[in-house]
C-alpha cells in the first residue's frame, strides 16, 4: 500500500488556528491562556504540515509529538490530541529530558538546542525566549506580539528538514 504524506487541511482547523492566533494572552491569566493556546497549537500545527514518504514506518504507525525538557503543559496537551488523530494516525505523546535523532519524533517541542536535528524530518517548535536561544534552528518560533501568541515558521529550516508547510499556514506566521 502505497504512503500517503500526513497532509490534510480542515477548515475548522484553520478557523481555529485563525482564532487562536488572535487571542489575546492578558496579564491575570497570560501563563494559563499561553500555555493552553501553544498546547492547541502544537496539534493543529500537524494539519498544515507534509511529512517526506518513508518517514512512518507502516501505514498505522503512530505520529510522535514530543515534548521535551521541562513540560509546561501538563494535562493540556494530552487533552488537546485526546481521540484525535493526525492523517488518519493515531497520536502518541512522549516526554523526555532530551530526544537524538531517531528517536522516532514528527514534531518535537522543547526548549533544548535544535540544530541538532537538522536535516531531520521533524517539526521542531520551540520559544523565542527559550533559555539559551535555543529557538535557534527551530521551524517554528512562538512569540509573543501585543499579547498574543503569534509564531514565525523558518522556511529554510521547513525545506533543510524536508518538511512541506502549507500555504495556509504560511500566511499566519508573522515577521520576526
């Protein structure tokens, strides 16, 4: 059977992702509400997102979304991918202190260095004010723009890593 690119665009998914990229984060709840709108971010991400043929190893395999370092989002994430699935695969968190290359993730969101997985076919998402500027090397940076979450996507390190991102997502990155 022939693999098909996780690539799939769901108008709800990017009226939420239009929504969510204008909510404001106000200073009494700004953790919280940052949090929660990365958290949701991460999954819907996915939808805009080509992955290169050969990446999954069958056709069921799950797609990987890691989280690593410091978790800031506790429950939050698991909610937010709870009986979802990413092209027809079912989602597997996994949290660890650090990921190498191989170990299998499709979109990893930390706060260690990325260029260490560059040329990789993975996602990486990470802060702007990341410790260490390890946002360095990331696909997509979270910022904060008048209160909001906003992010930047790199496209050089989209296209080094053989990644695909859509039109769609494209226009919703900002300027760094």
């Amino acid at each position: 059977m022939e693999e098909r690119p996780i690539r799939w665009c769901n108008p709800l998914a990017l009226s939420l992702l239009l929504v969510l990229a204008g909510a404001p984060v106000s200073i009494a709840s700004a953790e919280p509400l940052e949090v929660a709108v990365k958290a949701t971010f991460l999954y819907k991400f996915i939808a805009f997102v080509a992955w290169p043929p050969g990446v999954f190893a069958t056709a069921d395999s799950p797609f990987r979304l890691c989280v690593e370092g410091p978790d800031p989002f506790g429950d939050l994430l698991d909610r937010a991918v709870a009986g979802q699935n990413a092209g027809g695969r079912p989602i597997e968190l996994m949290r660890r202190p650090q990921f190498e290359k191989g170990s299998g993730c499709h979109l990893l969101y930390g706060t260690m260095a990325m260029d260490r997985l560059r040329g990789e076919p993975v996602l990486t998402v990470s802060d702007a004010d990341a410790p260490g500027g390890s946002a360095a090397g990331a696909v997509i940076t979270f910022v904060l723009q008048e209160d909001r979450v906003r992010f930047v996507i790199d496209a050089a390190a989209a296209q080094g890593n053989r990644l695909a991102i859509s039109s769609k997502l494209m226009s919703l990155s900002v300027r760094p």
